[in-house]
C-alpha cells in the first residue's frame, strides 16, 4: 500500500510541474509567418486571436555598417551584404566571397506589414551578442551594452527587455545595430517575440515567476541535503547531491530572464558570462560523482575519472581565459555533455534492472533531464527553436531525487519513531532500576568491606588486575606464594614478573574473554617465582566492572596445583603404559563386569580375531555375544575366579561373529575399577597352533606310512609278478568253453591290477622327492592327457587355459598323476552329468593360503580343476588329505584311501600348494600352484641381432637371471652390469649413471617400479624397460607412466631383447615424460 502511494504522489507531481511550465509559452495552433526578403508580412496576423509572433527569418544584413532609416531614404541606398537568418549567429557566413568572422559590427533592417488599427504592441528582446540597438521607424527605442565599432568603443551586456509600440501606420521598419568584439560569435541569436502589450508582458512574467519558483525550490532542496549531509557525512550521495542543486539554483538565475541581473544590477558582463558557464561545467562532473555515490557498484570509477577530469579542466579554462577564448569550448563540451547522458542512462537503466534501491525513480528523472538538456543544446545552436527548457527538466530530476531521498528518511524517521516509544519505556524501566541501583551502592559499600576482608583472609592466591596486565591488588596469600610484597608489585606488569613468555599469550586470551563478557571454566598455567622454581595454579578468573558498567580487569583467584600436578602426571603415565600394553597386545583383552560379564573394554586384537566391531560389544554381555560355546564354559571360568581370584591358561572353546569356532588359551584376574568388581581376561588364539600340532602329527604318520610302505610295496613287487604274469598263462592252457574258468581268472588278473596300483602309490610315498626333474609346459601336459585314453570316457572337459603360461620344473609322471586323480575325483563328483573345467594362469603370491601359514613370495603357476558337483562335507573336509583315509566303498574295490594323500606329497616335493573350496551342493574346486622355472624363461635364438656398446645395468633378485642377462647383453656388445635389489640398484646408479635400466617387475624389497621412481628423483631423464611374467598389471603401467619405454613379457628371446634394447636406447631423451 505503502509502495503504492509513493508513486502516485511522485507521478502526480511530476504532472503538476509540466503543467506549470506549459503555462510560460502561449499555445499556437496556427504556424508561425516569416520574414523574406527582408519584409514579414502580418497583414493577415490577429494578435488578439493569434497571439505572440516570432520575428524569425531573413533580415536584410549590412556588415561593417551601422546604418540608420535615413541612409535608406537616400537616392543611393547602401550596398546590401545579403541576407541573413535570424535567430542565428553570424559567424561562418558568407556574402560575395566574404566570410564573416565572430568578431564585427553590422546592421540587420526587417519591415513589418501590420493589418490597419492594430493596437499597441510590445516586442520582448532577451539578448544579442554582445551588444546591440534597436531603432523603430528611425528612433532608437532600445540600447543594452554599448554597440561600437572596435573592441575600445564597444561595452558588451546581457539585459532582457520589453519595448512597447503604438504603431502610427501599417508598416514598421525595424533596424537593429549589432557588434561583438568580446565573444567568439556575434549576432542576433535569440528570438524576439512582437505581440500585444499585456501578452508580452504575460510571457516574461511567467517566465520570471517559472524561474523564481525553481530557482528557490532548487535551491532549498540543495541546502536542505548538505544539512542531512552536516548530520550524516557517511553518505556522500547527500553532499554531491546539495552541491548540484546549488549549481543548478544558481544557472536559473543566468539563463533565459537572466534574473541575476535584476539582483546584482552592476554586475561585470565577463563575470556574468564566467557564471553561466561554470553553471553547466561543473554541473557534469557533479553529478556524476553523485550518481556514482547512488550506484557504485554499475557506474565505473575510469568513466567517472574522465568526466571529472573534463569537467575541472574546462572550469580552469573558464576561470582564467576571457570569453572570447572559453565560449569555444562550448561545442565540444555539448558533445562531451551528450555522451555523458548516454553513458548515465544506461547505467541507470541497468541499475534499475538489477533493482538497485531508488532505481526506477533515478531512471524516469534522468530521461526528462536528458530529452530538456538535448532541447536545450539544439536550441542553442539554431537547430530548433523551442526555447529552453533544461531548467525545468533540472527541477523534475532534483524532485524525483529529492522526493526518493525524502522517502528513504520517512522510513527511517518512522522507524526512529518507533524506537522513540521503545527508548520511552525503556527510560520507564530505567528509573526504576537507577533507584534500585542507589541501594544496591549502599549494599555494595558493604559488601566491598566484606570482599576486602574475604581477600585479606582467604586461603587462595587473589590477585587483582587492569585490562594492561597492571597488578591492582595483591592478597597475603600471593605474598606467601610468589616471596614478593604488596608494595613492591603493585603497578607492575604481572606478566613480566611471573610469567614465561610461552604462557603469555594463553593467560591473555582468557582474559579477553573474561572482559568480553565470555563465561570460562577456568585454566591452568606456571608461573615463576623468585627463587627460579616454577609452580602450577589452577586460574578462576571474574571480571571486574567500574561505576559506569564498564569493565575495567579482572580478579584472579589461583589454587597450587603443582603437588597435584606431578600425581596426575604420573597417572597418566602409569595409563598411557597401561593404555599403550593394552592397545598393543597381539593377544585380545577384554575388561568385563564380574557379575552379568557385561564388556567395558576391548582391545584391537579382540576385534579382529572375532570380526566384530567395538560399537557392537561394548554395553554387551559374553552371553548375548554369543561368545562362549556353551553357557557352562564362562560359569567354569567365573567359578574357578570366585575360588582363587584368578586363572592362568585356561584352554576354552570361543565363537567368532561368523559362527566358527576356535580355541583359546585364557588367563583371567578380578580388579576393581570405580570402586566396581570386574574381570581383566587375556587370551591367546591356539586354533593355529593346535592345528599345526594336528599336522605335524599327520606329516609324522605320512613318513612313517611311506617308509614303512615303501618298504613292504619293495616286497610286494617280488610277490606280485606270478600273480600278474600267471592269468594269462593260464587262460592260454584252458579251452574257450572253460566260460567259469576264464571269468575267475579274469576277476584275479583285474585284482592283480589294483594291487599293482596301490603298490605303485606306496612306492610313491616311499620315494618322495626322487623324481627327474625338467622343465614342463604345463598346458602341453594337460592337452597331452586329455586327448590320451587315460580320462574316463563320457567326461565333459572344458578348458581355460592361459596363452603366456610361465614354465615350471617337475617329474612329468609325478604331475600327471595328480592331474588324473583329481579329475578322476571331479568326475566320480559330477557323476556323468556335470563338466570338469580346467583352468591355468600366471599369479604373484604374497599372503598365506588357506591351509598355509606361510608361503614363500613369488611367481607361480596356477591350476584350477572346478566340478559342478555334490561337493565336500565340511566336517570331513580337512581330513580329505590324510593317508587311507576315503569316503568310498571297498567293496567293489575302489578306494585306498592313499590318492589325495599322495597328491598332497608330490605338490609338496615340488615346493607347491594345494587347497581346496567345496560349497555342499554347489561343487568343489582344487586349486594347484607350482612355483615358475625362473632359470628358463629366457629362450636365446641363434638369430644375430645389432646391439651397442651403451652401459645397460639389470637389476634382477634372481641370480640365474641375472646370469642369462649379462651373456645376452654382452653378445650383443652392450657394457653389462648387474645388481640384485632394487636398494643396490639406487645407489649404483647415483654413483654410476647407466644409458639403460632392465627392471625385474617382481623383486623381494622394491619392485621395479618403485625403485625407477627413485631413481627418476635424482636423473629424471633416465631410461629404463620393465621385464614382468604377468600382462600389463597396474604396477607395470604405472611404470610406462613414469616414463618406461616399454615392457616385456616372459619368457623372452634374443630378438625381442635386442629389439627393445635398441629402441629404448635410440629413443629421444625429451620423449619421456615424467
């Protein structure tokens, strides 16, 4: 609503100002007549119907000549000039080949045809340049200035005048005597109106009424800004804004009436002229800077600078030059004030688009002002003849401003009315408080006699001080403390005297706070006292306030902690011991109430070997845990606690968060903690141990097993001959129709078959590690069993055999035993129905298998042998490898029980490893790995190659490797050496820098990627190839990265070496990229 009325007493009144300056010109409704020729025909002119006539058009002209009525009545008339236009300048002229300057005299004559009886008449002169007469039927009814014929007889002047007429016939001769010496152009420039008397007299009335009314309006909206700025000097907007209305007041008073002369009547010309130009000079640049002060944030402050800078540059000019000098400037400045205009209404125009505050009000303002400026230029310069109007175009702008201005006070007015009423009731308020103040001082004169006993006698140290650390009071109790008296501190710096200079800043950030108004829970700091020791007080500080409310320091009151102090210091350490042990137990600790076993705490250890996580057992009881294996395994530990108050290695069954069960071996205390009775239990994790245990005894049993079966299956051997060479002997001594005969003998040679079988098996286990050992390419051995009739018929086999598969050392018969009985296993599994896939591929190895407790780090081969099956039972699952022990029924005399047994021995004499995945129902997978034969992986062809003789160094783990290496390189004449970690790698080449690097991937220590990075940190440009068993791995690309140039597989051959050698050697050092 608010919003609403504001604009419509804005629009409103802009609407009145138009109105009123309409009232200074008559309304003509019919076109204007004009002088030809010399003559302006009126003939056909009411005035009283028609109003005011312009006396515009061609004058007859005479330059260089003042002339009279008389001297055209002569016989010879004198020679005419031409004609010129009036209202114009004569400057730029030109009449028979000769130009006029700015500077002359001349003689315009204009005859006036009047209808008969025309009444009295008046003619309105505003002014001429610079000087000028004027003669109506050859007398002289009018002189302003003094029109010479030199610049010494001629006196310039502005006067604005009425003339009135009575004419006697129905012509008039009007001559006018012009001459300029002090202005850079002359002539008759401004209109001179003819009419009746009374509305001559009407237009220069309203016109100076018009004038007046703006003139004081200006001028009191200006004084009434500069007083806001008097009371406000943050906002320029107010100073800027009183200063243009001044300048503006003062221009209505030298333009058009030219008012001030009525009110400085002997005022100088060239002072005068001085005025009226600095009126519009200044008027740019300060207004400007007040836009600016309104929108800072679209006008920019270069543009600004500019416009200042012209603005104060024509003003010095104006000041110091004459007018005929200055009044040149005059044009330019017009183009100068047109782009000024441009440029601030589309600043306001975008201010008013990002809805800055007063905006729009600015905006609609600023376009009047300019379209009054535009008229009044054109005007000026003869381009229209529409009189000037920029004054009022002024007054609409400081309006508009002066009226948003008024507004934004109104807001802020009402609001400290409101804050009057409030400020009203809080004085209310106030009173009642000061008489409750009153007696609260004489309460206070008391308790300060109270408060200076309390300090004499109080047991702590009480000191008092200023906001500058200053000591202001200085109980007994500091005295006895510090060793320093009363007197001799008081004033002093305290921080100086008992502080080190590391507290400093501690103590004066809790007393900023305590000044502030800021609670604090107190502090601790050391001082020094005066025998050099250093004690600890615990700081309660309270700030203190003056008569005014105002703070003024503070009171400390400390307590000796220092005692204290050194007990809590040697807890903690006694804690962080105890914290520390606990944390860092490899075995799991736990600390439980004795009564529910209820957890308090747990160490890491605990959380790890259980899976659980400390947010889930802490608050928790062992019982709903569900730790224990059964309830009465933790009473027989509470019972054994309650006898002797302890347990030492207590073997007891727990169950991790996943269900499965392990053994530990537990050790228990009660202690009390707040005063509460609890159990501090450790444990060590035996399942590992126990199962170690559990092997060593099978691997005990399997030795004995095998050397005892070796032995017997040596005898057996000699036994065994005529029970296999006899059945066929024997049925070639029976007839064919012996059917029973040949059957039993049948049924004995198939017996003696298994019986050779299980002897081969214990001769096996009798041989360990005997075998002929060679290198093998797994993947020939397995495509070479499979396409054998060794495989049970109708198997369905599906491969995924590995293209770049490393080669290994092994018996080849050994290997294809474990091959045919883990797939005759998978087989009898899938039943006929399911498929058996094998699988092989490269693989590093770095953490245990299951199974394993350790495994040595390193390259292996793989093999996979996965059936779709029934699977393993998991309670029979860890007995799988042990010696006879089988699932399978004899009596079909199938089953050992010594297949698995003798798999499990030959991987293990081959320094490999099996383990075993079974889901019940889903299937089982073997999987097998076989360390690589490192010494064959490189293959060295007869091809001769081009080599170098750059320095190459390699840097392998592997002694055979390196050995390979240096015969490769140094056929092909390379400078070899080699080293055998990536450690020794960095340090030979900071002292021994190499052309290239040949990096093994995978080395014990650094790899070789991290020891190029090293290396890359002191010679960043070195080159280097990355030798690896496995495809592009991570590690290997992260190398080419760096700036590896390239990497080779395994194995490798003298060709590809050479090749990759010469390449990377050849390759341009700003290539690589680091």
């Amino acid at each position: 609503m608010y919003r609403y009325i504001y604009w419509r007493n804005f629009l409103l009144t802009i609407i009145g100002v138009l109105i009123c300056t309409s009232c200074a010109q008559i309304i003509r409704t019919e076109s204007q007549p004009r002088a030809i020729k010399g003559v302006l025909d009126l003939s056909n002119w009411d005035f009283n119907k028609q109003g005011v006539v312009h006396l515009s058009g061609e004058y007859e002209f005479y330059w260089l000549q003042h002339l009279f009525s008389r001297d055209f009545k002569k016989s010879k008339t004198p020679e005419i000039s031409g004609f010129i236009n009036v209202p114009d300048f004569w400057y730029g002229l030109e009449s028979q080949g000769q130009k006029f300057t700015g500077s002359g005299y001349a003689t315009y004559r204009l005859s006036i045809l009047l209808k008969d009886k025309t009444p009295s008449l008046a003619l309105k002169f505003l002014d001429m340049g610079t000087a000028f007469r004027v003669f109506i039927d050859g007398r002289q009814v009018l002189s302003v200035g003094q029109a010479g014929k030199t610049p010494e007889t001629t006196i310039p002047q502005y006067s604005p005048q009425v003339v009135e007429l009575q004419p006697v016939s129905n012509q008039i001769e009007l001559i006018y005597h012009v001459a300029n010496f002090h202005y850079s152009g002359g002539g008759a420039w401004e209109v001179v109106r003819l009419g009746e008397k009374g509305d001559i007299y009407k237009i220069r009335e309203k016109r100076l009424t018009l004038d007046l009314i703006l003139f004081g309006s200006i001028l009191m909206i200006g004084l009434y800004h500069l007083g806001l700025f008097a009371i406000r000097k943050k906002d320029l907007s107010t100073l800027y804004f009183g200063i243009f209305c001044l300048i503006i007041a003062i221009r209505t008073l030298t333009t058009v009436e030219r008012y001030l002369l009525n009110i400085i009547p002997g005022i100088d010309w060239e002072l005068f002229v001085k005025t009226e130009y600095l009126s519009y000079y200044l008027a740019v640049p300060v207004f400007s800077l007040f836009m600016h002060s309104l929108f800072p944030k679209d006008i920019h402050k270069s543009v600004l600078s500019i416009i200042v800078i012209v603005g104060i540059g024509c003003s010095i000019i104006v000041v110091v030059a004459s007018p005929k000098i200055f009044s040149r400037t005059l044009s330019m400045y017009q183009i100068f004030t047109f782009f000024c205009l441009g440029y601030g209404l589309l600043m306001i125009f975008i201010s008013s688009l990002r809805k800055r505050p007063g905006a729009i009000v600015i905006l609609v303002g600023f376009l009047v002002l300019s379209g009054t400026v535009v008229n009044d230029i054109l005007d000026a310069n003869q381009i229209l003849q529409t009189g000037q109007f920029t004054h009022v175009g002024l007054f609409i702008f400081t309006f508009s401003q002066a009226f948003h201005l008024s507004s934004r006070f109104l807001a802020a007015f009402r609001t400290v009315e409101q804050q009057t009423k409030e400020l009203s009731y809080t004085n209310q308020r106030y009173k009642m408080e000061i008489d409750e103040r009153l007696q609260a001082e004489l309460e206070l004169l008391e308790s300060e006699k109270r408060f200076r006993s309390l300090i004499e006698t109080a047991p702590s140290v009480i000191i008092c001080l200023s906001t500058d650390h200053s000591i202001i009071e200085f109980n007994p109790e500091a005295e006895k403390f510090y060793g320093r008296e009363r007197a001799e501190v008081l004033g002093k710096d305290y921080f100086a005297i008992f502080l080190a200079s590391e507290v400093w800043s501690d103590f004066e950030t809790e007393m900023k706070k305590v000044i502030s108004g800021i609670p604090t829970s107190g502090f601790e700091n050391a001082v020094l006292l005066t025998d050099g020791r250093e004690k600890t007080l615990s700081w309660n500080l309270k700030r203190l306030i003056d008569g005014k409310g105002q703070p003024f320091g503070i009171i400390a009151v400390g307590q000796d902690i220092t005692q204290r102090k050194y007990a809590e210091e040697a807890l903690r350490i006694s804690e962080e011991k105890f914290s520390k042990a606990f944390r860092a137990s490899p075995g799991p600790i736990t600390i439980s109430t004795f009564s529910e076993g209820r957890l308090i705490e747990v160490n890491q250890s605990f959380l790890e070997i259980t899976g659980f996580l400390r947010g889930e057992v802490i608050g928790q009881t062992f019982l709903e845990l569900n730790i224990w294996s059964a309830s009465e395994t933790y009473q027989k530990l509470l019972e054994t606690l309650r006898k002797k108050q302890s347990v030492s290695n207590m073997e007891l069954d727990f169950r991790m968060k996943s269900g499965e069960l392990r053994t530990g071996l537990f050790s228990a205390e009660v202690i009390k903690l707040d005063n509460e009775k609890c159990v501090l239990m450790m444990a060590n994790d035996i399942t590992e141990r126990n199962r170690l245990q559990e092997e060593l005894a099978r691997a005990q049993r399997l030795e004995t097993a095998g050397r005892v079966a070796g032995q017997i299956a040596h005898d057996f051997n000699n036994l065994l001959n005529p029970l296999a060479a006899y059945p066929s002997l024997i049925k070639d001594e029976l007839d064919s129709d012996d059917h029973n005969v040949i059957e039993m003998v049948d049924e004995m040679e198939i017996a003696a078959k298994k019986i050779a079988e299980i002897n081969q098996q214990l001769l096996t286990l009798g041989r360990r590690g005997h075998y002929a050992m060679k290198l093998i390419d797994l993947n020939e051995l397995l495509q070479e069993v499979v396409s054998s009739q060794s495989l049970p018929k109708g198997l369905k086999i599906r491969k995924e055999l590995a293209q770049d598969l490393l080669k290994i050392n092994g018996g080849g018969a050994q290997l294809t035993r474990i091959f045919l009985n883990l797939t005759n296993n998978a087989n009898e599994a899938v039943n006929g129905v399911g498929t058996v896939i094998l699988r092989t591929e490269n693989v590093y190895l770095d953490e245990p298998l299951k199974g394993y407790k350790t495994i040595k780090r390193g390259e292996y081969v793989k093999l996979d042998i996965i059936d779709n099956g029934e699977g393993i039972a998991p309670d029979i699952i860890d007995k799988i490898f042990d010696p006879f022990f089988t699932t399978k029924k004899m009596d079909k005399m199938r089953g050992s029980g010594l297949g698995l047994s003798v798999v499990h021995s030959i991987i293990e004499d081959h320094n490999g490893y099996i383990t075993v995945k079974s889901i019940w129902g889903e299937g089982t997978t073997f999987s097998v790995y076989f360390p690589i034969a490192r010494e064959q992986e490189i293959l060295v062809t007869a091809e001769k190659m081009n080599g170098g003789k750059e320095n190459v160094l390699v840097v392998d783990d592997d002694p055979v490797q390196r050995k390979v290496a240096r015969q490769l390189l140094s056929r092909l004449g390379y400078q070899v050496q080699t080293v055998s970690s990536g450690e020794i790698a960095v340090a030979f080449v900071q002292n021994n820098p190499q052309d290239l690097l040949i990096l093994d991937m995978v080395m014990d220590g650094m790899d070789g990627t991290d020891t190029y990075k090293k290396i890359l940190e002191f010679q960043s440009t070195q080159k280097a190839i990355i030798l690896s068993g496995f495809a592009l791995s991570e590690r290997v690309k992260e190398a080419l990265r760096l700036g590896a140039g390239s990497y080779i597989s395994k194995p490798i051959t003298l060709d590809s070496l050479a090749t990759a050698v010469r390449n990377e050697l050849d390759r341009k050092t700003e290539e690589i990229t680091l």
